[in-house]
C-alpha cells in the first residue's frame, strides 16, 4: 500500500511538472513572437521571463523525477535535495534575466528611446498569459502542498510572479498607447525586473536554508508539543529535524526513568515514532534513549531528607543501618534497619516505626516504606 501510494505521489508531481514545460514553451513562443513584432520592451522581457520559467519548468521535471528515488549505498537520505538544488540554479537565472532587462531598461530610457507598435496582438498576448498563469500556479501550488516539493512550489512562485508582471506589462501598454507616455514600457520592464529579483531573493533564503540544513522551527516546534506530552519520556534532551526534498528527518535523545526495563524503554520509543508518523506521514524519526540524569541526584537527595529525620529520632531507637531507597516510576521503596534495647516491648516497637514512618510519608509522599527491627549488636 505505501510503495501505491509512493507511485501516485510521484506520477501527480510529474503530470502537473511535465504540463508546466508545455505551458512555458507555449507563452515563451507567444511573447517572443508578438515583442519582436511590436518592439516592445515589455512583452520581451515577459518573453525572457517566460523562457526562463521554461528551464526552471525542465529543470523542476528532471527533480521531481529524481527525488523521489529511494535512498541507496550513495545517498544514504534519499534524493530530495535535487529539488532544493534546482530551485536555487533557477534563482540564478532569474537574477541574470533581470540584470540583463533592466539594463536595456535603463538605456532605452536616457540614452535611445525606441518606438513600439501596440496593437490587439500585444494586449491578447499578455491576457492569454494572466489566464495560463493563473491555471498553473494554482495545480502547482496545490500538488506542491500535498507533496511538500520544494521544485514544485518555486514553479508554482514563478508563474504567481509571472501574473502581476503581466498586468505591470498591460499598465505599461495601456499607458504608451492611450496617455502617450513613452517611458512607459521601460518602466514597465523595470517593474516586472523589480518584482522577480523581490521573488528571488525570498526563494533564495528559502532554497539556501534547505540546501545549508536548516530546521524548520513550525515543525520542530510540532514534533517537540507531540513528544513531551507521551508518557513515559521525562525530558527531550536534543531534538534535530531537517528536511530533504518532501521528507522531514528527525532525530532525539529521550531522558527516562534509569530503573525501567528494555520492553518498557522500547514501548515508550515506539510510541514516540508512532505520534509523530500519525501527524507527520512522510518523516524518518530516529530515537535515542537515556537514563535521567536527575535520578541519581533525587536519590541522593531522597538518602539526606531520610537521614535526617532517622536522627531526629535517635532518641527512640539506638542505631540504623542499611539504608536503602530504590525509586520506580517516580515511587520510592525505602529499607532501613533500627537497632533498639532488647527490653523493649513489641507495643513500644511499634509505635516507634509508626513514628518514623508518618515523618517520612510526610517529608516524601510517594513512597513505600520496610523498617526491619533489630535488637542492639553487642559490641
């Protein structure tokens, strides 16, 4: 059933990576054919913006069709980060798109000014353009959720970013052809530039942080709230997550109780994995158990609190020895022996351990408590 559900998985985020390549060599046609015709400088950076959208488009295909391959003897967490990869080469060509439109922007607007044509073919290019965008960013968005592809989710940025430069190139038009406002187009141009090294920069800090290791703070924050609240586990001494194309991989050092038993400390580490699988479906969790190591120090403190309450009741008893305190699942078994006078009545005894007992319930309320009675070791 898991390896189906793998397959359907892959299969989805192929189909909808495979149509954004159709998408980008359509619009990428489109654009260039109606910017050359019209001269416009903003339709030609659409055009350049579009045939950048399709290497990205390819690039995303090829990562979305490697990452999901299975970890092997080379690649020991699987293949997910091809797809952080990616979408940081495709930053790097956003970045020299924008850095080659806005020079020929800025040249256009103080040192050659060059006259367009608008006509019905440029505004019908972009419409078209608006509607496809819309299309693909929403199916790539929604796959990139189910999924979790960090490929598919910087496809699905680019085309929402390809919308509003869209409509930035329509203003730069409308404004050129009704207003007479020559500047219009490459300021247009500028904009849309504007815009897509805005969008870079944040994918960049997003792709940067998977590809460097960076925990993902909701999640570890998630995982930390789901396994402290398990019983059993005292403490989370160390907790790590990282991610790699859709997988989350986690791993943690659990304190527990020192007195529990194999069976009960690996109860207590399947349940933890099973939590956090029912809450997280694609994650690797990797467990690690210790013993508190606070037991030995509330032992120690537990030792003192019955010392001193055995000498303050020195004077109905004439010596004690072997102490013992043994604390399981938080309840402290406690064993002492008192030597008294061989003269003392059995009733007097008694009320002597009564004593003793209540004092210690009193000062430690879990705690189950063997006073054995001896007569005086003669000397």
């Amino acid at each position: 059933m898991i390896f189906e559900l793998s397959n359907k998985t892959k299969n989805q985020k192929f189909r909808v990576a495979l149509s954004s390549v159709i998408a980008a060599v359509f619009l990428t046609s489109l654009k260039l054919v109606v910017g050359l015709a019209t001269n416009s400088l903003g339709i030609l950076s659409e055009a350049a913006h579009s045939a950048l959208d399709l290497g990205a488009a390819l690039m995303t295909l090829f990562a979305v069709n490697i990452s999901d391959r299975p970890a092997d003897d080379s690649h020991h967490y699987g293949h997910g980060k091809i797809e952080g990869f990616s979408a940081f080469i495709e930053v790097l060509l956003l970045l020299l798109t924008c850095g080659y439109i806005i020079y020929e922007a800025v040249h256009r607007i103080f040192i050659k000014h060059a006259p367009i044509d608008v006509n019905i073919y440029a505004f019908s290019v972009m419409a078209i353009s608006i509607i496809i965008d819309i299309s693909r960013s929403r199916a790539l968005s929604r796959v990139a959720k189910r999924t979790n592809s960090q490929a598919l989710e910087a496809d699905a940025l680019h085309f929402a970013s390809d919308i509003w430069s869209s409509v930035v190139v329509i203003v730069g038009l409308i404004a050129y052809k009704f207003f007479n406002f020559p500047l219009a187009d490459s300021l247009a141009a500028l904009a849309v530039s504007i815009l897509v090294i805005v969008v870079s920069i944040r994918l960049a800090i997003r792709t940067i942080g998977v590809l460097l290791d960076t925990a993902p703070e909701e999640k570890r924050k998630q995982i930390y709230e789901l396994v402290r609240n398990i019983n059993g586990v005292e403490k989370i001494h160390k907790l790590r997550v990282r991610t790699s194309g859709n997988m989350l991989f986690t791993d943690m050092i659990l304190l527990v109780e020192s007195n529990l038993s194999i069976e009960e400390a690996h109860r207590i580490s399947n349940n933890v994995e099973k939590k956090i699988k029912e809450a997280m479906p694609d994650v690797d969790v990797t467990v690690h158990l210790e013993p508190k190591e606070s037991s030995q120090l509330e032992t120690i403190t537990t030792i003192k609190k019955i010392k001193a309450i055995l000498d303050d009741h020195r004077a109905m008893f004439d010596h004690y020895h072997d102490l013992d305190v043994t604390c399981i699942n938080k309840k402290h078994i406690i064993s002492v022996h008192i030597e008294v006078d061989p003269g003392t009545k059995l009733k007097e005894t008694q009320a002597i351990c009564w004593h003793i007992e209540q004092d210690i319930k009193d000062a430690i309320p879990q705690s189950q408590i063997t006073i054995h009675v001896e007569p005086i070791k003669k000397q």
